[in-house]
C-alpha cells in the first residue's frame, strides 16, 4: 500500500508478562490478513517471538517490530516483554510512536508493569489506550476490573466497547452505539464518552450542550484527538486475542481514533547541551530537513548491526547521505529495511512517522539523531528515565583465548540493552555485569554465551570494603639479603597517623642527614603504596592514612631501590599493626518505590539489614517514595527480595554515602577469614 504520513499509525504494545501480548500481535496480523493463521507462544512460531531463547523460555525478552495495513492505514505495531527484568527494552520504543497501548490481563488485573508503562507514557506525552485482553477466561469479573482501572489511573478511563454475549464479541460505544453488553448501559457509556470529548473544545460543547446538537463521530475527532494528547481520555477496548472477540473492533480503533503522526503530541526534541540547551520544534513535513531518531540497536546474525530510527521529518530514500548527531562525516544510506519480526524486508524511502533500519553503519548508537543537515548537528530528543541497573554478576572467561570475544560480545549486548552496565572494579579486580535482576542477567550471560561461544564463570561481586587505621603509630623494619654476590639491604622508619574519611592518602620524608639518600625515597613509597593495595587485616586497600619516612639506614653497596620497596611494605605493615586498624563498609542511599501497602514490608526488611529508614515522599497513584540508608553487604539480592516483597511493583536506586566502620562481629569474621586463607598460601 501507499500511504503517506496521516496514514500512519505507531502503537507500542506494553503490559505486565502473560497478559497476552504477543498472542495478540498475533491475532491482528492474522484478522488484517498479513499472516495466514496465528501462531502460538508456547509452540514457539509467531512472528515477535523469534530468537530462540525466547522460544525456549516461553515469553518475550526483546522488543519486536511487525507492520501491516488495514482499512486505509499503515499500522507499526512494536511488541516489547514484559517481564520487570526487561523493562529497558520496553522504555526504549516509546519515543518511536504516538500511542501506548497497555495491555491488561483479564483475570490477573492491573499488575505492576503495566501502572510503570502507563507512567512512563504519560510522562512522554504520549496518547495512551488500555486493552483489557482474556475477556472469555472463566471466573473474570469486568465490570469490577473496569472501576479498578478508573481508580488506579482515573476517570478518564472510558470503554469504547463492552463485552456482550458472555464475552464472545463486543458492542460499539462510540461510532454506533447500540444493543446490550454484558454490564453497564451502551447508551450510558456513549454518553459518557462524549460528554469527556467535548470538554476540551468549548465551541463543541456549547452546540453540545446549550443547542442540543447531535454530534457525529466526524465532528468529534479532532477534539477526541486532542483529549488523548492532554490525557483527559484513556479508551479502554475489551479484546480476547485467543477466540478473536473485539480484534477487528480493535483494528477499527487504532485506524480511526489513533493519532497519526501530525496529530500526536511533538517529540520532545532539544538543541544544544547542557544549560544553554532549548526546546526545538520538529514538525512532520515531508520538505524539511530530515530527523530521525535511533530508538533501538540488534546485532542481526545475517545482516550485522541494525539501528531501528523513528523518521520524524523530511524524507530519505536508498543513497541519501545522513549524519550522525554531530559528526562530520555522512554515511550512505545504501540499503533501506523495514522489519516484520525477524525478517528485514528492503523499502526504498520513508516519510515523516515511518520506523525504517539502517544496516552495518558502525558509529550509530542508540539515542543517535540522524539528520541530512549541520543545522542539526546538536540536537537531540529528552533521554528516557531508565531504572538503575542494581543487579551484579562478577564475570571471568575459562579461557585466555575468549576475552577478546567476550569484550566484543559485553558491547553489543550493552549496545542492544539500556540496562546493563559493566563496571570493571580495581578495589576486587572484578569485572562485573549490572543489571535490573538476577534473571535479566542470567539471560545476558546466556545470550553471550550462546551467541558468541563463550564459556564463563560468573560469581556474586565482592563488597568493596577499606581499611583504615584509628590512632598514629610507628614501626621500623630492615630488610636484609645476602646471596653469595651482592646483596640487599635497606632500614626504614615509619610514622603514620589518621586522616579525615574521604581524604586519601599523603606521603612525606622528614629524613635527615642522609639516613636514606633521596634517590631512594620514592622506592620507600613504592613499597607504601603496594601494601596499601594489598591491605593489611582483612586484605582490602588502606585509605585515609599519612605515611612520614622519618629515619632509616642505608649501605653504599648492598642498598638498592627493590631492598626500600620491601622495607618500606613491611614498615608499614607493621606500623598498622599497632595503630588500630578497622575495616570499612560503604553505606549507600537508598531510594525505593514502592506502592503504599507495602511499606511495613519494606521497612521491616530494611531494619532487619542493618539499614535505617530516613523519611518518605508521596507519589501519584498510591505509591510512596522510602529514603534510607544500608550496607551495601546487606544489598547483594535486594532486587529479588524486593520483587518477592511486592509482587514486582517496586523499583529502587542507590549510591555510594559513605564508608562505616564494620560491627566488631562481622569485621572479626572478615580478618579471621583473611588469616586463614594467607596461612594456607
């Protein structure tokens, strides 16, 4: 089909896991004829659910892209998981469409992933329409679940159809509203939809209401329009992906009341960085400079990297030349894809509000602008809120030969997921992989080791502990060694003394009279510096400490730089001994949201970790926000505990405070262990 920009219809597909999602894709790619027959999730042959983990597994883990027509429309429907794990993946299509379409399961209700995505959508500017799908499930209360979801997000949350027949099909509220539903009034909740229409145009609402006028679903588009941008209406439509009932009347919403992209609220676009950046007005035309938006990045097996752009104007075709945000030099647009699924058919242009795909153009990344003039070179859209990767997995290679693969593997899964991060650890000499669970990241460990043939050892990360010492001391220590040959000989005195938390380190001489010659000083820090990374009670680095050389011996032959290395380690080492030493554990902010109901959980949890509560803030929708403060010991499996605590309706964030002495139990356990594992080497 040709079309052009009004024809178009960009639908994120989101909800809580198991409601159904994919089933439906399904389901409307086969009632617009795009698809012979559906396919079925637990056989593992629809088209959104391809990668073979996901057929493994059963659920979605990725978000997928399908496209059809229907009725005059072209359709861009993104199917995304919706697992808490995986949420990234979901965050990140939002700024490619104009409407959030949250699906909710019928006899599971409102469930966490889907309150977040409504958030998230509204806090995006984007229309937003509810599907209430397993509407023929057994023992399913729809009426009641309907004034829950006017509760949980408002008022505004009007049918635009209701179940009839025991929930084999649906009856129209809006276009023709006629016949009897199941519950509820027909005529009523027409009724209803219009008298919210009509509120936010004023010249309707007087022929409306002063005049009596009747009013035809042509004169109420612009103004139902303008009630999803202002989120003064949220259409919910009744649907059961599985026997069909309300897919085609679904169909039928999307083409006719959903936003094109003219008609959608503007991406929120900014030029410049930092302070002096400003609001910039992107408009769909054709004519104008082109802009697009780089929302996603796969690494497809056969055609090599592949950025999903959100074309939000001008035009481009096969051989345009586009830049990437502020670099200089173009890339050819040799080859033009769209998606469905898995396969990459090739286009020959895009308009204003098409998703196209660029392949094997190393330098896009993701939140990348694509754009065919320097008047864009600094402009870029609002960067999405991602939740905090707290999750870790220390991981090492089995193999020597596999850590170039595995660090070419850790980029590109960083590259396709917004919630992993790597962090390389020079306190554990760890390198350890974040993100939102342990789920999320065993199925990143997965994907690398399945992918790219890897094999890896993965451990739960150490705590980054420190040592520090208490009250000053001092410790004189001479190394000496005689071979035969030359030998080595080297006296150092040391005097050291706390410093304030957070203040690092300060070496100096006060050596007089040429006790140690300067030229050897440095090898004397040296020595300092090597025990400080090793610890000395518990084997985690010494910090906040000041270390004087204030005497020493030297001998014109033997005396050289490696002797004043190993005093200068072992001064120091035993200069600790007598100083007080403690070992440190860093307490972290944390914040936690959570739904009201589940504070007294979550407040137990943290009293019985050693954590303490600070205050809390109060969010819309019945969620709180929890300040408090932790161990970081205390934190290792918070993600999971905190999803068992609350159904997975939480998300939290945390950052370094400060470090604390440990409690004399857990610090004597620590050194014990520390002693015990030096005298087995």
């Amino acid at each position: 089909m040709t079309y052009e920009t009004v024809d178009i219809r960009n639908i994120a597909i989101v909800g809580h896991a198991a409601s159904g999602k994919t089933t439906l894709v399904e389901a409307l790619l086969a009632a617009a004829g795009r698809i012979g027959t559906m396919g079925d999730v637990a056989k593992g042959n629809t088209v959104c659910d391809f990668d073979p983990l996901e057929k493994e597994k059963g659920h979605s883990l990725d978000a997928a892209l399908v496209s059809f027509d229907w009725h005059g429309c072209h359709i861009n429907l993104l199917d995304t998981p919706g697992a808490p794990d995986y949420l990234g993946k979901s965050i990140a299509v939002l700024p490619a469409v104009e409407t959030a379409a949250v699906v909710v399961n019928a006899r599971t209700g409102i469930e966490p992933v889907a309150i977040r995505m409504m958030l998230r959508a509204a806090e995006r500017g984007l229309c937003r329409l509810i599907i209430i799908n397993r509407i023929d499930v057994e023992e399913v209360e729809l009426e009641a679940l309907l004034e829950e979801l006017k509760q949980t997000f408002g008022q505004e949350c009007l049918p635009l159809n209701l179940p009839a027949d025991n929930a084999s099909r649906v009856v129209d509220c809006f276009f023709n509203p006629s016949g009897d539903s199941d519950f509820s009034s027909v005529a009523e909740a027409h009724q209803t939809l219009i008298d919210q229409v009509v509120e936010v145009d004023e010249k309707l609402m007087d022929l409306y209401l002063e005049q009596g006028e009747e009013l035809e679903p042509e004169q109420l588009h612009a103004p139902f329009e303008q009630a999803l941008r202002e989120g003064h209406l949220i259409p919910v439509c009744f649907v059961s992906a599985q026997t069909g009932a309300g897919v085609s009347e679904l169909l039928d919403v999307i083409a006719k009341l959903a936003p094109n992209p003219t008609e959608g609220n503007p991406p929120q676009c900014m030029m410049g960085e930092g302070e002096e950046a400003k609001p910039y007005a992107v408009t769909p035309d054709p004519d104008k400079h082109a802009v697009g938006h780089v929302f996603k990045v796969i690494f497809d097996p056969y055609v090599g990297k592949l950025a999903l752009f959100r074309l939000h104007q001008g035009t481009i075709d096969k051989d345009s030349q586009l830049y990437i945000g502020d670099g200089r030099k173009p890339f050819k647009v040799g080859h033009l894809f769209t998606l469905f699924g898995k396969e990459h058919p090739e286009v020959s242009n895009g308009i204003p509000g098409d998703i196209r795909a660029v392949a094997k153009v190393d330098e896009i990344h993701p939140d990348a602008i694509l754009h065919d003039s320097h008047e864009e070179d600094f402009l870029h859209l609002r960067p999405s809120e991602y939740p905090q990767p707290m999750a870790g997995l220390a991981i090492r290679v089995r193999r020597t030969k596999d850590e170039h693969r595995l660090a070419d593997g850790l980029r590109k899964l960083l590259e396709e997921d917004p919630c992993l991060e790597l962090e390389s650890n020079q306190t554990t000499h760890e390198t350890v992989l974040r993100g939102l669970s342990e789920l999320h990241l065993r199925t990143a460990i997965e994907q690398l080791q399945e992918r790219y043939r890897i094999e890896l050892d993965t451990s739960k990360p150490r705590v980054a502990y420190r040592e520090t010492i208490t009250r000053k001391a001092s410790a004189r220590y001479r190394h000496k060694k005689q071979t035969g040959g030359a030998g080595q000989f080297g006296e150092v005195e040391l005097q050291i003394e706390p410093l304030p938390r957070g203040a690092g380190f300060e070496f100096t001489s006060a050596v007089v009279g040429g006790a140690i010659p300067a030229t050897l000083i440095p090898a004397v820090e040296k020595g300092v510096r090597e025990a400080m990374m090793e610890g000395a009670i518990a084997g985690y680095p010494l910090v906040d400490l000041k270390v004087v050389v204030v005497d020493g011996k030297h001998h014109p032959v033997d005396s050289k730089e490696v002797a004043f290395v190993m005093a200068g380690r072992k001064a120091l080492l035993e200069a600790v001994e007598g100083a007080s030493a403690v070992v440190m554990e860093p307490i972290v902010n944390l914040e936690v949201q959570i739904q009201q109901d589940d504070m007294g959980s979550i407040t137990g949890d943290l009293s019985g970790r050693r954590g303490r509560v600070l205050g809390t803030r109060t969010l819309p929708m019945g969620r709180i926000i929890v300040d408090a403060q932790a161990p970081l010991a205390e934190l290792d499996d918070y993600a999971e505990r905190l999803k068992a605590m609350t159904g997975g309706n939480a998300r939290y964030t945390l950052d370094l405070a400060e470090y604390e002495p440990l409690p004399g139990p857990l610090q004597r356990e620590l050194c014990s262990g520390y002693r015990r594992k030096a005298d087995e080497d």
